[in-house]
C-alpha cells in the first residue's frame, strides 16, 4: 500500500481452512478415507496437512503424486469430495476469535475467498451456522485462475460492487497474501494451522496479526486513516 491514497475499507474477504476454521481432522480424514477406498498407501497426518491451501485437486496430487489428468485421479477426487460433503464437518472447528471478529465487522459486507471446492466449502458453512454471514462466497470451482492469482478477489470485488483496493484480504497464507497484493487490497496475515508462520510472514502481508481478534482494530484504524488523508 506505500505511496498510494489509502481508500476506505468497504469489505473484508477471509479465506477459509486455516483462518476461519480449523479443519485438519476432517481433511485428514477424508484423504485417508479416499486414500484406502482406491488401495493407495495412507498418508501421514503432516504430509496431508502440509498439501493443504491450494484446492482439493492440488492436495491429492500432492499426496500421491498421481497426474490430474489420470482416470485414476478423477475416481480418487469424487471419492474424496463425496466423503468430504457426508462427513466432513464433525471435527472442524472455529479458529480464535473467529465469532468475535465476525460480529465485530458485521457493519461491513464480508465474503470468503477460498481454493477449497465448492461441494464442500457451502456445506461447512451451513454446519457452522455462519452462511449468511457472507454477502459472497467465491470457491475453487468459480474462477480457472485461483489463489495466489488475483482473480478470486477481484470476482469478489465486482460481486459485491467494491473497488478492489477498498477491500481488505485476510488469510493464513502467501497465497492469500499474494492475491489481495495482485489486486490491489490491503493484506492481513493470521498464522493459521497449515502453513508455517515463516512462509506467511516471507509474504510480506500489510499486518500480521496474532489472531482475529485483533482484525476489527485493524479495520479501524485504517478507516481513521482513510478518514484523514
């Protein structure tokens, strides 16, 4: 944001895993599930985990190595989403903070950004109580280009009919961080449970926080800032 009139924030746009909720155990679960269905060896927890941030298809070609473009792979990437969408939600829970920073900035439209599919993104949502928090939820499914490309928040930004730099991206990861740089937002990194905190702050995001619960004074102050340029 150096050397640029700094716009009022009008929106704020979350990823999902690993900022506003926890979800290792049911992703892991699911991949395992997956994993055994197809005769496949079972990944370790910390392999699973450390595949997570770019979408369902990276995360199982990270794991096993199997080519996108293989049969193989599509029968293992409907086993996985279809056992995801029964069963995914019982373990996952909210990161800290995350209901108090909602109704904090509830006066603000707020939307999610995520590379996570959309058969299991609007779900958990659901299960959570916390859909109609969002005036838009972009997924996986939505654009071609995703995270760290720009293009997610952008689709956001028309959707919700806000210049992008009025926006404010919050997310765990570089690529979170990346995306609201590319377009033009303010950037917030909150360590989240799958991406090394050193990756995230190699990402240079605006503010890194500690958690949530800081986010809303952060929003204030730079609608103070805004105010006074």
């Amino acid at each position: 944001m150096t050397g640029r009139t700094p716009a009022p924030v009008r929106g704020v746009v979350f990823d999902l895993d690993g900022t506003l909720v926890d979800s290792r155990a049911d992703i892991v679960a699911s991949c395992r599930y997956a994993l055994g269905a197809h005769g496949l060896p079972i990944a370790a927890e910390a392999t699973i985990v450390g595949a997570v941030g770019d979408g369902a298809r990276r995360l199982l070609g990270r794991v096993t190595g199997l080519p996108e473009d293989a049969p193989a792979f599509s029968r293992l990437l409907a086993t996985y989403l279809e056992y995801y969408a029964a069963h995914g939600y019982a373990r996952t829970v909210f990161m800290p903070e995350t209901v108090r920073a909602l109704d904090a900035l509830a006066h603000l439209p707020l939307a999610i950004a995520t590379n996570k599919p959309r058969a299991t993104t609007h779900p958990l949502l659901a299960h959570l109580g916390i859909a109609d928090r969002f005036a838009v939820v972009v997924t996986g499914d939505d654009f071609t280009r995703h995270k760290p490309d720009p293009k997610p928040l952008l689709g956001v930004a028309e959707r919700l009919g806000i210049e992008p730099r009025a926006l404010v991206m919050v997310g765990d990861g570089p690529q979170d961080v990346l995306c609201g740089r590319g377009a033009g937002a303010r950037t917030v990194g909150i360590p989240g449970c799958f991406i090394p905190r050193e990756r995230l702050l190699a990402a240079a995001p605006d503010v890194l926080l500690r958690d949530l619960g800081e986010l809303p004074e952060v929003v204030r102050t730079w609608q103070h800032q805004a105010t006074r340029a």
